[in-house]
C-alpha cells in the first residue's frame, strides 16, 4: 500500500491522476434520487451531467447531452437564467451557495430546489468550467426554523395550483400575516408568493404544451389563469414566447 506522503493533498492528486476514467465517479450521482448534478465548459456547454438531468430534459443518455447548452432544451428566458448564473461563477471565480431555483418535475410541476455551482480550474489555475448541483429543497431546509410553514405553502400551491389563490389563503396556511409571508417567503426563496404562484401556474402549462392536445384555451383555465389574453401575457413574460410558437418549438408527442 501506497504511503501517505507529508502533503496529503499532492497525494490525493496522484490518486485521481492514476485513474482511468474519473468522470466514472459522476455514475454514482445516478443512484441519488432527484439530485441533478452536470459539469459544463466556459460556454455552458454540457460536459457530463447525471441520468436526472437527461430525464428532466429529455436526453436519452449522458452522451447524448455533451456539446449542448440549456438552449436547447429550455424555453430561450427561462434557458438565460441559467446560463446567466453560470457566467457569474466564471467570472467571479466563486462558489455560489443555495441559490433557489423552480425546477419542473416529470410530472411538469415546477419544485423549489436549491442549487450550488463551483468553478472548475484548469492546470494553469484559470478557470475551465462550473459543476453544479441541484437538491430538492424540503431535504435541506425541512428543520430550519421558519421553513416548514413556508413549505406547506409550497405543498399547498402544489395541489391547488388549478384554483383561486389569494395570498390570505397562503399566509392563513402558514399561519402568519400577509405582510409576514410576503416577508419571509422573499427572504428564503427570492421570490414573492404571487409569483410563485403564477411560476408553478406557468410550468404546468409548459408541460401539458409539450405533451398533451388541449387547446391554449383549455390548457389556461386549467392552470389557473382567468382567460386566454392573461394567460398568454403571462407566459411569455416568463418563457420568451407565446403559447403557441412554445408548443412548436418543444412539442414532444
């Protein structure tokens, strides 16, 4: 057996150096449900990313995901939000901590996750790439003082999506005042119940478009949105597209 020299770290190197294949160890990832784990280049062009994340986008491999960005699988607003969050970690050369994201489910509903990014370096100590990881939120955040009320907001938005939400309702769930929720939910989430509300309203909308034959019309009254003109508005704010040119473009079935 090999000995531990006095710098375990130039040790530890030498480890990894002496493998074959070190990416194997990202196979592992593949075993953890719901977490999301990819690496990318400069560029946000994926690296290697874990079977979660082909299933959330659709890729039939790991493989299959190398060389492409986000663009290709998001909606184009939705899409630079994230590669806008990769270029602040190459930039700053920092590690960014439990930034929450609205990640669809294969169920399409959007989730709250919590995502953290590290900048990867290359022989010469520049940086070559990010890695991140994404982890549902209620695993990390379930005992934190504060965040189990905020969270059955969360459950609640969750099954009645479909319905007339006031945030009095919400605040009335979480046991606070509507001054109070507004406060918190801001604070731990960045971003405030009426938009989370119309983000999960809007994820859902964007599954049924890709996978199901409901008109617009069907499709808006079924998430919530009170006619067709409001729901259109909506969506596009937040995709980049209208309803239809999204259902064109990302159609599944």
């Amino acid at each position: 057996m090999a000995a531990i020299s006095d710098d375990p770290a130039a040790w530890a190197t030498a480890f990894f150096d002496r493998l074959t294949r070190p990416d194997e160890l990202f196979d592992l990832f593949d075993a953890l449900p719901g977490i999301y784990l990819y690496v990318k280049d400069v560029e946000s062009r994926f690296v290697r990313a874990n079977q979660v994340v082909c299933d959330v986008v659709g890729a039939k491999s790991p493989a299959a995901l190398v060389g492409k960005t986000d663009f290709d699988f998001f909606p184009p607003a939705i899409a630079a939000q994230y590669v806008a969050e990769d270029r602040r970690v190459i930039a700053a050369d920092k590690p960014l901590a439990n930034q929450v994201w609205l990640v669809p489910g294969n169920d399409g509903l959007p989730r709250l996750y919590l995502c953290n990014k590290i900048p990867l370096h290359n022989k010469s100590g520049g940086v070559a790439g990010i890695a991140g990881v994404k982890r549902p939120f209620e695993h990390s955040a379930g005992k934190v003082e504060g965040y189990s009320r905020l969270l059955n907001v969360v459950a609640f938005v969750t099954e009645r999506y479909r319905e007339n939400i006031e945030v009095g309702d919400l605040a009335e769930r979480a046991g606070l005042s509507v001054s109070q929720l507004q406060r918190e939910f801001s604070r731990h989430f960045g971003i405030t119940p009426t938009n989370y509300v119309r983000e999960v309203r809007i994820g859902m909308a964007r599954y049924l478009l890709e996978t199901s034959d409901k008109s617009v019309s069907q499709i808006a009254l079924d998430c919530g949105f009170y006619d067709q003109s409001h729901f259109n508005h909506h969506f596009k704010t937040l995709t980049g597209l209208t309803p239809l040119k999204y259902r064109q473009r990302f159609r599944t079935a």
